[in-house]
C-alpha cells in the first residue's frame, strides 16, 4: 500500500528527471529513498546536484546550500512543495527541486534540512567568486542603502526578516537568482512573501546589470578566507566589509 500511495510521485520524479536532462545533459540522475537518516537521504537524493558537502555545482547551476539555517530551507523546500517555486519548465533546476520536494516525506524533509544547517560553510573558491566587469566599492553602497537592512552588515541572513545568508552562495548563482528575481520568475507567485520584497528591491533599485554585477561582487568580498580555519573564518564573517577595515 505505501508503493501504490508513493507511486505517482514517484513517476513525477522520474517525469522531471527526463525534463532535466533535456535541459541539461550533464544532470545526474536522481534517486528516491525509504532512508530516514539525513546523511543518508542528502547524500542518496542531494548530493548528485549539490555535491557530498553541500557546495554546489556549477555546471548544473546548483548552489551550495551548506549551513543554510533550517527556518530558510524549510521555507523554500515549502515554496517548492506549494507551487510558489519550480513551476516554470524553462527554469529545470527549481524545477527539478519542486519535484523532489514534493516526494520527500515530512519527516525526511525535517532531518535532510537539518543535515544541511549542519554542514561547514562553502566558501567559494576560483571561479565561483567572479563577477566580470564589477566594481566591488560601488557594489557596497548599493549593499549598504538597499541590502542590509535585511540580509545584516555583514550577509549573514536574519530569521525576523526571513532573508537567508548570502554568504558561502556563488557569485554566479547570487547574479542569476536577482536577475530571477527582477524578471519576477521568482518571487512573483501570490503567497511568497519575502520572494516579492526582493522583486520589488531588484525593480526599484537594482536599475542595470552594472549596478547587479557591483552589488555582487561586494556580497563575494563579506566571504572569508576559504583556506583559513573554521574560527578564523567565523572571525573574519563577524568582522565584516574588508573595505571598511581598510579604511575606505
């Protein structure tokens, strides 16, 4: 009886494999699980798209989601689950992300997320931390006015304002996901509150790509040293804007 009941999303997970892979012939196969242990379901179901330590792939567009707080990946896997994420095609890897959601039990979901939030920060390295033709200076008066607000002075996130840390996210994927945002095939759908604070954040004030490309070049400069220890990393995240301590 729990194959018959699991059945159809099964089927769905194997329907939006086959979308993926149209999109995207590097995408790996994904896989369902009876686990309940969130090692083993991150590993069995994640860890093809975001890596074994959660640090995301670039080649299929995943972000790293290590130490992500549990409040914020129960939100979206929520979103995704409800709709309000992955229902556009053209977008496969939030896509795909609605139809694993959606195939997870509670309860799985519950020690997954909390395997996640447990995960070392990702520091990104090499060519995660890019951002062609960006200027990091004016990227954080723009951070600074219209950013911290909500995400704090230094991209940590903050519960209250439900606005996740942007720290340990790629510099690429932080670029796509305002554009997203700003083209409102994020954040648009009724009932995603804090999705559309930020498509009415990237419309007002995010005027071009220039002032994107900025803006995300400083959020890459709040990272700390991906080769220091766990400490200092934690030292230099509290610490805070790398221009501000230089004087400006």
């Amino acid at each position: 009886m729990n194959f018959i009941r699991r059945l159809p999303a099964l089927l769905l997970l194997g329907g939006m494999q086959l979308i993926l892979h149209a999109a995207d012939p590097a995408a790996p196969a994904v896989a369902s699980t009876t686990a309940k242990d969130g090692k083993t379901i991150f590993q069995t179901v994640c860890a093809q798209c975001h890596g074994t330590a959660g640090e995301g792939k670039a080649e299929l567009k995943t972000p790293s989601i290590a130490s992500m707080p549990t409040w914020y990946v129960n939100t979206q896997l929520k979103n995704f689950r409800e709709g309000r994420r992955g229902h556009d095609p053209a977008d496969p890897q939030a896509f795909m992300m609605a139809s694993i959601a959606k195939v997870l039990q509670p309860e799985q979901i519950k020690a997954v997320v909390e395997h996640v939030a447990a995960l070392q920060l990702a520091v990104p390295r090499g060519k995660d931390r890019e951002i062609a033709d960006a200027n990091a200076r004016e990227g954080m008066r723009l951070f600074q006015e219209r950013c911290m607000e909500c995400h704090r002075y230094n991209a940590s996130g903050e519960m209250a304002f439900g606005s996740p840390p942007l720290i340990g996210r790629q510099a690429w994927y932080l670029a796509d996901q305002l554009k997203k945002f700003k083209s409102r095939r994020r954040g648009a759908v009724h009932g995603d509150e804090n999705g559309a604070k930020m498509v009415q954040t990237t419309n007002y004030f995010i005027e071009d790509d220039q002032m994107l490309r900025d803006v995300v070049a400083y959020i890459i400069t709040l990272n700390p040293d991906p080769d220091a220890s766990k400490e200092e990393q934690e030292r230099q995240i509290i610490e805070g804007s790398p221009f501000e301590s230089a004087g400006r």
